[in-house]
C-alpha cells in the first residue's frame, strides 16, 4: 500500500508538506504542490480522510435529509445538492426522514454523530424538535423547500405568486369556480400555496368558498379523495389547481374514476411540472420549480455558513416557471421569462 511517505519520496518533498497539500493546513508553492499531486497520481495514493478530519476538525462531508424516496420532488433537488458538493470536495451523507418528526429527529441525530461538518434539511409539517436538537449543538444547518423562521439559513421557490398566476389563467379562461387540493397542513409550502390561491381569487373579484379548497396531505391517495370530496359539492369546481405533482396523480385518478376528461368537462393546473407532465392526454399546464437550483443554493449557503460562521441568517427564494401546455383548455405558448433569484437578509 502506498503511504505518505512514498509520496513525499517520489515528490521530494517532506511527509509535512504531503499533509499540508493533502490537508490545506498551510499555503505551498504552486510547483511544489504540483509535484505532490503528480506523485499521488502516479503512485495511486489514496488519502485517509479520516485521519485528515482528526488533524482539520473538518470530514469534508454534508449531511443531507430529505424525502427523496417518498417524494419524487426531493429527488432532483438531491442532484442540484450532490452536483455543488462535490464540486465544492464534499461527499453526502443521505437520509429519508418519511416527513415524520419523531423519525426526523433520530435521522438528523445520526448524521451529526457521524461529525459531518453541517446539514441541509428538509423539514417535515412539525420540526420543533429537530430543529432544537441542532440549534442546541450548533450545527451549521440549510433548510430547505419549507421554511422554519427568519433566523435560519433557508432556500425555497417562490410559492405565492406562482399559485396566482394559475388562478388568475383559469379565471381568464371564464373559470369562476377553482378549487384547490392543498397540501399538508404544517408545512411553508402549504400555508404559502393557499394565500397565493386566495390572492388569484381576489385579484379577479371572485369569492372565497370553503367547499372549493380540500386538503390533499401533499400524497396521491389524499388529492383522490380530495378531489372527489370537491367534485361532490352541489356547486362543483370547473377547474382544478393540485398544489404538487404527487396530488396531480391522485387528482388524476379520481377524474379517471368519475369519467371526467380533461379539459373537456374539467380544467386542471398543477404547481410541480415533472418529467411525464408533457406525456399526458392532454398535456399538463404546470409551475415548474427550480429544484436542481435550489439543491445547488442550499449547498452554498452551507459552504458560507461553514466560513463565516457568525454572519446573519439568510433566505434565499428562487423564481418558477409557468409551463404553459393545454390542460387548462387553451392552445400552448411559450412560458414568461421567470424573474431573478430573490434573497432576504431578516433584520434581527
């Protein structure tokens, strides 16, 4: 097996000067440096990182968790995450807390016992306790997709707005009944995604009804029977809004099941465009999310935080897109250029 010291000899250089190249512990000249990194390669060393975490405090790793498994939608934000880490020299270490409290508490426990040097989280409807265990041990932690408060570092699309441009499309279409399948009670996303559906209904002087809104539990088996509980109503919505792309499939089934065709006897909109949202019959008018992007953002935020440990929180919202197909009962068109990435810096 190739040491360090086999290195140092092919370099010639000191076994200390391998370690500070290895370790970043000390600046080396760029020649020198060179000259140790053409010895690794040439003689197939492989660093210990453990060892380099004992002499730097540091492992070089991120702790990642999300419900990438249970929803698909974590699962592009997972490659936007993978891409900066390891661009920035980091490796993952994933965990799927099934957007169970009692289940996320234990998994982010676990990542910080195996010393990654901070979090990216994606918090479930109740994360008191998760988040008291890392602001307790001070662990450097990114938020991701909800929210949890102003004094935290935290990434996420823009929810409001884009719900109201649904709104309003179908309200310009002469909808005046949308309904809405909303998500889990407890989560940003949520709360946010209704007040934007509230907003696109007084934007086009159209009343709030109770009986219009259902809550699907962000999951497919939810929105189906959301779906049917609106289309039961004496007065049933002509369109439809579901608030993610796994209510979008519940949705779509209970309209399979009631023998509705879409856009024909019904209008239906989504938040969340997915890879198959253009594979259906008809095609699905849909806000897309920047998820890769905000996996990327939520590394950086990390990276920062990471060396500048005192700086003040940050949240970091990023723009959708209005993914115009022919669900909602019109001919396509290119979608609006989507606005700049906005950040907020939260006054103490």
């Amino acid at each position: 097996m190739t040491t360090m010291t086999d290195v140092a000899r092919r370099a010639g250089v000191s076994v200390a000067t391998v370690s500070h190249v290895l370790n970043d512990t000390r600046p080396v000249r760029p020649d020198t440096r060179a000259a140790v990194l053409g010895a690794i390669e040439e003689l197939g060393y492989t660093h210990n990182t453990l060892a380099r975490s004992l002499v730097t405090s540091r492992t070089r790793s991120i702790g990642l968790a999300v419900s990438a498994i249970s929803n698909p939608y974590f699962t592009e934000i997972l490659q936007g995450v993978e891409a900066g880490a390891l661009a920035a020299g980091y490796s993952l270490l994933l965990t799927d807390p099934h957007d169970d409290p009692r289940h996320e508490r234990t998994v982010v426990q676990l990542l910080h016992e195996r010393r990654v040097d901070g979090m990216i989280v994606a918090p479930s409807a109740e994360p008191a306790a998760m988040v008291e265990y890392l602001a307790r041990r001070q662990v450097p932690t990114v938020f991701l997709d909800r929210l949890v408060g102003d004094d935290h570092d935290q990434v996420c699309a823009e929810n409001s707005g884009p719900v109201r441009q649904l709104v309003e499309h179908l309200a310009e279409l002469g909808h005046t009944r949308i309904g809405l399948v909303a998500g889990l009670p407890g989560l940003s996303t949520t709360t946010e995604r209704v007040e934007g559906y509230r907003e696109g209904l007084r934007s086009r002087a159209l009343p709030f009804a109770p009986g219009l809104l259902a809550g699907g539990n962000s999951e497919a088996a939810g929105a189906q029977d959301a779906t049917r509980r609106l289309l039961a109503a004496p007065q049933p919505p002509t369109a439809i809004i579901t608030a993610n792309n796994a209510m979008t499939i519940g949705a779509l089934r209970a309209l399979r099941e009631l023998g509705l065709e879409v856009p024909r006897d019904i209008a239906l909109a989504c938040f969340d465009d997915f890879s198959w949202a253009d594979l259906f019959t008809p095609r699905l008018t849909a806000i897309a999310q920047p998820s890769k992007d905000i996996g990327a953002a939520a590394v950086r935020l990390l990276l920062e935080r990471l060396a500048e440990p005192d700086r003040p929180p940050r949240t970091v919202r990023l723009p959708c897109t209005f993914v115009h197909r022919t669900s909602c009962g019109c001919a396509e068109s290119a979608p609006a250029t989507p606005p700049a990435a906005q950040e907020r810096n939260p006054t103490p």
